[in-house]
C-alpha cells in the first residue's frame, strides 16, 4: 500500500515462490488454505513514484473502516475480499499487511488481536516465526498495536481474527547482524511466514485438523511451541522476562569456536569445504541440533547471521570459552559499564547514546552476553564490561532487546585510536 518500501515487495515475492515451490510444506498449506494476494494496492502511487501517498496524496493505510468507493476504491475492494473470506471461506486464519519500516531496524510484527487468547494467539506466531527465521526480531514486536484505519486493525476488529498483522521490515539491516540484507534474507521471512502458520497448525487437537507429518514440523520445535504456548498462556504480560530454559547455544547465550580445517584427525565436512574461507576463524554459535536420532548422536551447529549462518557439524568446531578479536559496537542508549566481567551494580561507569565502542572480547558470564571494552576504544569506561543486550525475550533463543548493535568497522575515515 505505500509504493516506496520496496523490501516489502520482496518479503512477498519470496511467499509467493514458497508456495508455487511444490514443496511437500507449500502443498500442505495450499491443500488447508485458500490464499488471498494483493500484490499492488496502491498502484497509482507507484506510477508515479510516491513513497507512501495515493494520487491524491492520502496514505491508504490509515483509511480502512472508512474508505469510499470513489476516494479509496482499491481499499475497498481489499476489504470486501476480506469479508468474503471471513463470511464465506471458514473465517480468516491469517492476515498480514507487508510494509518496510524507514526508521526501525530488523524485521518486526505489529498486532491487534483482542483479549488474552488472541494475545497469546499472536505471540504465539510471532514466537513461532522468530524461530523460523532470524531476521524477525522479537523483542521489537509489538502485539498491542491499536491504530485506526490501518487495515490489521480493521481486519482484526471487523473479523475478530486473531492473527493479524502488520509485517515491517528495514531497508539496510537489523539488529542481529553488521551486514545488510540480501534479497535472498527478504524471500526467507516471506517463506518463514508460511512455515511459522503450519508450526502453529501442528499444535490443533488431532481431529480438528489435519496431522502435520514430523518431517514438516520437527518434534524438537513442536515441544519448543508446547512451552512457549504454556508459558505465554501462564503469563504472556511478562513476556520479556527470560523465563523458558534454554540450552545454549542460543542468540543470547552463544558459544563461541573456531573452525578447524586439514588436521592429523580431522577432515573438513564438503559444506565447510564449500566456504573454506571459513577455516581458522573464530565464529560464534546460536543454535544446535541432532544429526540423527538419539541421545548420543553427533550435533549441528548453526553459526550466527555475521558468519553466513550455516549449519556445520560439531566436528569442525573447536569451542572456546569466549571469542576475541577487535568489534566495534555503537550505543543505541545510555548503557552502563562495570569493571568485572559478572554484571554489578557497583563501580558503574554510564556511557552516552551514540557512543562507538571497541571490543576485544565477547563471553557469556552469569548467563548474560558481556563484551570487554578494549584499552584503546574511545570510550569513557575503557577496559570495563558491558551487557550486549538490555533484556532477553522470554525464550533467549530470540534474542532480546538490543543496546549495543554491533558494526562492520570503526566509523568512516576513522582507524585504531580514533
């Protein structure tokens, strides 16, 4: 609906190709749904090149509920279809509005749904759709968004459906990574968008909806959806109080490795052999998994966003106790150092927002990310420690609330000393 967030023309582009890829998941969804795509609602604005106005110069997505035929005529048709499809087609299971935010960074969901069942409704996909893909950034949604005219408030408030959204995505990055996205990462949440709603089908009551086969839905993500249902369910206010155990390694407690090429008892995998530039770095892990059945068998580790994310197996990691290097961070807020790696409420140095720090080690102490500021960064707490995040998400396996977003350098035209 606003021509100029282009992003969001990819999100759908890779949804689209999701679901005409023949994949044993796209037939499931296809064989339960009937898909209604609007691709272009607001197309004169894109003819002539507005960023977020129609012709007239109104934005579209602040009319919903009241739109005339003769003033917003796309917007209408929008929500006659949606209407159709709720009066008509079984109710609406999910909507999504695709924007791409110009201020906010990382990709993030915006809902409506109305009392504490579709609340937990909600987080719920959103939980399932962090796990899925790493560019959703949880912590930034927002599930209470209440903003007349926009059309997830009014398919929310007109259907009473509970999985209404708005999906926004940034143009440069997010929070997780130093790197831009590609457009391949934009294609992924499209795809992930999908997968998080068949997660969500895999928990029905057996009877009310078709069994979703394992091979589409793993186990270990059924019982990952089964506690954050109960959890949420339990308390879903406090959602941001790291309650759910979890094993590291996860985005806010990683591990950290390096990666071993040709050694006397080591061959490197044909994966890692594939990006063989790989070898020798120090890289950090977020998540692990079984190769195959049972308890004793051999994991995968997927490496964070900033390595690629590949899935490597554990044979071709050396894990270290921390990671070391020179990183370069800046502060989103006022954030606090303290002298001792273990977080303290003495000896606390405040650090201004917009600060760009140098960082020379990054470990996990007392379950919490600290990072070491090195000697020769700028800052006014030098050789003191600081938390990465301010918060963790209710599973740490989504991250939390960023405060020092990592970057790819020291600023432009600034070398060591700067």
């Amino acid at each position: 609906v606003h021509p100029g967030e282009t992003p969001a023309s990819h999100v759908l582009e890779g949804l689209l190709e999701f679901l005409a890829s023949g994949s044993p998941a796209a037939e499931q969804l296809l064989s339960s749904y009937v898909f209604h795509i609007l691709p272009v609602l607001n197309p004169d604005g894109v003819e002539l090149g507005h960023h977020r106005t129609d012709t007239r110069g109104e934005n579209l997505n602040r009319v919903y509920g009241k739109a005339t035929l003769l003033k917003h005529p796309t917007v209408v048709a929008a929500e006659a279809a949606c209407a159709a499809a709720d009066k008509h087609q079984g109710g609406i299971r999910l909507y999504l509005d695709l924007h791409a935010h110009s201020s906010r960074r990382g990709g993030f969901l915006l809902g409506d749904a109305a009392g504490s069942k579709g609340q937990v409704a909600s987080r719920l996909y959103g939980y399932a759709l962090g796990r899925r893909c790493g560019l959703l950034e949880y912590a930034q949604c927002n599930f209470q968004d209440s903003v007349a005219g926009t059309g997830k408030s009014a398919a929310a408030a007109r259907t009473g459906a509970q999985l209404c959204f708005t999906l926004e995505v940034n143009y440069c990055r997010g929070h997780h990574s130093p790197s831009s996205f590609q457009l391949s990462q934009w294609h992924e949440l499209g795809e992930s968008c999908l997968l998080a709603l068949l997660d969500l089908d895999a928990l029905e009551v057996a009877g009310e909806a078709v069994p979703i086969p394992d091979l589409l839905v793993p186990q270990e993500l059924r019982r990952d959806l089964v506690s954050a249902q109960c959890w949420l369910e339990r308390d879903f206010r406090c959602e941001k109080q790291a309650r759910i155990p979890s094993p590291a390694p996860c985005r806010a407690l990683p591990l950290f490795a390096v990666v071993r090429g040709y050694e006397a008892d080591h061959t490197p995998s044909s994966l890692l052999l594939h990006h063989s530039s790989l070898i020798g770095e120090e890289v950090e892990v977020i998540e692990q998994r079984p190769m195959r059945e049972g308890p004793d068998g051999p994991l995968s580790f997927r490496l964070h966003e900033s390595h690629g994310g590949l899935w490597l197996p554990e044979s071709d990691l050396s894990l270290r106790p921390a990671q070391r290097g020179s990183f370069f961070y800046g502060a989103l807020q006022r954030v606090y150092a303290s002298q001792k790696a273990k977080d303290s409420l003495v000896d606390r140095c405040e650090i201004p927002r917009g600060t760009v720090l140098e960082v020379e080690e990054r470990r996990v102490v007392g379950g919490t990310l600290r990072l070491k500021i090195a000697p020769t960064s700028p800052s006014p707490c030098k050789a003191g420690w600081v938390s990465e995040y301010k918060s963790t998400s209710f599973d740490p396996r989504l991250g939390g609330t960023v405060q020092l977003m990592r970057l790819e350098g020291p600023p432009p035209g600034r070398g060591p000393g700067y």
